[in-house]
C-alpha cells in the first residue's frame, strides 16, 4: 500500500529528499506484547503527518520513542538524515521534539506559567522573573490565539485549557518537531480550527508536526499525509487529497464500519416524571464564582439531552453537582421526582445516578487497583460482596469475569491493574461498573474523549442501548458530531446558563457554535 509520495505543498524535492526525523525499522518489545515491529515511519520539514490507529496500535509507543522516553530494541533513530541515540526526553529537546502528551503531564498546584518553564533554565540565567515569564507566556498565546490566564493555578483550569497549557509549553521552548497526541479532546470546533490554523502556520514556517488523532474528519483537514498504525505494523502511508475517512477507517480496523445513529434506533422517551429534573440549580466553581447560574432542566426516562459548551463554561460543575460531588448554592434537583441530597456522593448513587467523568484515570477509575477492585467501588457495602467487615474476593473476581465477557473488556484476568489498559479498555470498566448498577439517570461527561474509532462505536452503542432500557442519559461532550449523533435535545450552556434548548434536526453546527460562542 505504501506509495511514492510527493513533497508537501511548498517544497522542493530536495528540500524533502531529508526527512526531518524518521524511523527506521524499530522494534519495541513489552512482555508478552511488541508494541513496534519493524516500524517505518519519517516526516519531512513543513509537513503536517498524521499517525493513525486504534488503541494499541503502536502509535503512542512509537511517538515515545522518537522523544527518548523509550529506548527501541531495535533500528534506528534520525534527525536531519543523521542516526541519533536519546538516552532522555531532554536529548530529544535538545534536537528540537516535543511531544503534547493526551493524558496531560501538568503539577496542579503551579500556575500555568509556572508549568511552562519549569525545568527550563535555557536563556535566563539565574534569575526568575514571574512577570517576564508570565507576560511571556500571555504573547505566545495571543499569537497562537489559544486563550489562557499565565497566573490561574492548574487545579482551577478545565481540561480543554489544561491542553493549551501543554501546547504552550513546547511552543514557548521553540520546538521543531511537534508531536500532538489527541490535541483536540477537549476542544470545541471553533478552538480546534484556531489551533489547525496555528498548525499549518508553524508548518509553514519550517516546522514538522506529527499529528495523532481518532477523529477522521480533522485529519483530514489538517494533514499532508497520513501513516496508518496496525498492531504494531505500518499498513500504509497515504496522500490526504487522495484518500477519504471511509477508507482511513476501515484500514485502522481491518472492516468496514457501520454505526446507528440515535434518529435511526428511534427513542424510548417515555410520558411521566422526568428521571431528572433540574431546577433553577447555581452552583460555585473551584475559583470561588457562581459557575452554573439557575440552570433549569429535565430529561426524561430513555431520553439523551446533550450539554454543548466551550470547555469552561460550567460543564464539569453540571455533572458534578449531579452525581453529588459538589454543592448547590440554589435550586433543587430530584430524581424520579424525589428530591436528591446536594453535595452527597452516597445518596446520588443510592438515588440510581451513575456517573462516567470526562477524567476517567484521575477520577473514575483508582489505576492502581485491580479490575475486580475497580468493578465493586460502588458495590461492594452490598451484601451478596459482604461478609462483615470484608469483601468476598471469590465472589467479586466472579463478577468481574461476568462484566468483562458483557462489556468486551479485553485483559489477561480481573487482577491486571487498570493503568496497564488501554483508554478503550478502561473506559468499558467505567461502563461496566456503572451500567451494571441498573441506574435511572447516566451522566457521561466527555464519554469517548481520545479513544479509537471502534472503542468510540462501542461506547456510542452502549450509550444508545442504556438510553433504549429507559434510562435518562444526561451526555457532555465537546465532541458536536457526537451530540448531533446521539442526542434527542441539545441544551447550550455559556457562561454557566442554558441559553437554548434545540433538537438536532433542527439546528446546524454552525449555529450550535454561535450558541457556544455567547453570539446567538
């Protein structure tokens, strides 16, 4: 499948006869797994090339070996045409590769500035100046248009802006060679564009950016060429001008695609009180200010209601305020028309909420636990998991073979650890665990953020299916094909408040952006 390819647009093929930095032949080897085999792979300066595969397809392993975090077992590094050998992530910067990690690599007590430079001494000798840094920081950021207070601590920033932080760290150290992996998560469609913008101006400038992404439609907008990941083996590399996402996808997966849409599977909203219902709820964000203000809602049994919004417009607060993990400063919330506890995490679970975060490793999920553990966090004061002050182990790696076989959570037993998952594979345990609860009301907040296509499908089906039980599935996603997807009503949130309420059918993207944006 691998064809000659022509220069990226701009070039001479001289200029491009030297790729900017290449692989040749790695092979990186984990136990029982070979994450590289014989690896390929080279970008050439200007060019933006997308790496595409699913979960476990090599891609990560691959991108942290050409920024010295792994050694290969085998072949060989080159910057410039010349053999490297990175004993360290700092040889890497010291070539010019950085890497924007997706699960975000930030100290939370430090503000943003802070975060940019630290470890970085090149150019300020001995004295740091905050200011200098942070007024810095703030220009690299307008010119980038990637908005973002130098001073807020990292705690108190969404994940969307936490990514900007990340971007800005190596754009700050002047980096050559820009590895993005899943950059766009957690960005809204307009932000994404803003930040493909800046893509293609750094590449244009002499830049080369790798670019690792599962949503199609963007790498198509954004990239020269495209190396396709597959069990560890390149399938091919192709021209984005000539190529389609129909055909990207199907040579991810091996065969063809195919996903129902909440329009085509129908509702099954039913007429009675609403499984949750919303009323005139405000509520204080992590920065001490009032970040949902009297959010009025209500979504019916077997009804999915889509929360659009920029990343830090109340999101995180909506779903938290939901599943009892903080509090109200106004309004009332009931389940099933009974009134729901505020700020009690316990009486949320006993009132049938169950809550998938769009943190899964740092809030869903405790990584260093087992599987099993992980499956019973909710469960396990039950008492078929009971026996006094102790747990039933037998019973509970049971239960966790039975969810595992229900739920395709693919590992070697319920005792693997789950930080040794995959994101696909952890999520279908946040899944397992809180579907398998029978809820009345399912919060899933960015449900699919940076899985593959067929771990996105899987999710989205699972969502659909909860939905058809006649479950009330309130989804937050920055994702809008995702909620135009599954959604039966859209809600808008800017600036804390709902300011409309749609149905899919009856609004465009453009316009849900407007809304998003506080101009409609």
């Amino acid at each position: 499948m691998d064809a000659a390819v022509a220069p990226p647009a701009g070039e001479s093929a001289a200029t491009a006869a030297v790729a900017a930095v290449a692989a040749v032949g790695i092979t990186k080897r984990f136990p029982g797994v070979v994450a590289n085999n014989g690896v390929t792979f080279e970008a050439q300066t200007g060019e933006v090339h997308a790496l595409l595969g699913e979960n476990g397809a090599g891609k990560t392993t691959l991108c942290n070996v050409l920024t010295g975090l792994y050694k290969p077992d085998e072949g060989e590094l080159r910057v410039d045409g010349l053999p490297v050998r990175f004993r360290s992530p700092r040889d890497a910067h010291a070539a010019g590769i950085f890497m924007v990690h997706q699960h975000l690599k930030l100290v939370e007590s430090m503000s943003a500035a802070e975060n940019v430079v630290l470890g970085w001494s090149r150019g300020r000798g001995l004295r740091f100046s905050p200011r200098r840094v942070e007024r810095e920081v703030a220009e690299v950021a307008e010119q980038y248009q990637m908005a973002i207070d130098p001073d807020a601590k990292i705690w108190q920033l969404s994940l969307g802006e936490r990514q900007r932080v990340e971007i800005l760290k190596a754009l700050c150290r002047g980096a050559r060679i820009l590895i993005l992996d899943e950059p766009t998560t957690v960005l809204t469609p307009q932000e994404a564009d803003q930040l493909f913008s800046s893509v293609r101006e750094m590449a244009a400038a002499g830049s080369t950016i790798i670019f690792i992404s599962h949503k199609l439609p963007e790498v198509m907008a954004v990239s020269n060429r495209i190396t396709i990941l597959r069990k560890g083996v390149v399938i091919g590399t192709l021209k984005a001008a000539e190529t389609d996402t129909t055909t990207l996808a199907e040579f991810m997966v091996g065969h063809e695609i195919t996903e129902q849409s909440r329009a085509e599977r129908g509702t099954s909203a039913g007429v009675g009180r609403p499984a949750l219902e919303l009323q005139d709820v405000s509520a204080v964000g992590d920065l001490g200010l009032e970040a949902l203000h009297e959010v009025s809602l209500s979504i019916e049994p077997g009804e999915i209601v889509g929360i659009a919004g920029v990343s830090g417009n109340g999101q995180r607060e909506l779903a938290e305020v939901v599943a009892g993990l903080r509090r109200l400063s106004r309004g009332a919330i009931r389940v099933e028309g009974e009134p729901l506890l505020p700020g009690d995490a316990r009486a949320a679970i006993d009132s049938g909420i169950a809550y998938i975060p769009e943190d899964r490793m740092g809030t869903g999920v405790a990584p260093n636990l087992s599987i099993a553990d992980n499956l019973i966090l909710k469960s396990y004061r039950g008492e078929s998991l009971r026996l006094g002050p102790l747990v039933r182990r037998k019973r509970a790696s049971l239960r966790a073979h039975e969810l595992m076989k229900r739920f395709d959570i693919r590992a070697p037993g319920p005792h693997t650890l789950v930080r040794q998952l995959s994101g696909g594979n952890v999520q279908r345990v946040l899944l397992a665990r809180e579907l398998s609860s029978g809820p009345r009301v399912l919060v899933a907040a960015s449900p699919t953020r940076g899985l593959d296509v067929s771990a996105t499908q899987g999710v989205r089906k699972m969502l659909l299916d909860t939905a058809q039980r006649g479950v009330g599935v309130l989804l937050i996603s920055e994702d809008l094909d995702e909620i135009l997807h599954l959604a039966d009503r859209i809600a808008v949130l800017y600036g804390g408040r709902v300011v409309g309420i749609v149905k899919p059918a009856e609004v465009t993207r453009e316009q849900l952006g407007l809304m998003m944006a506080g101009a409609a």
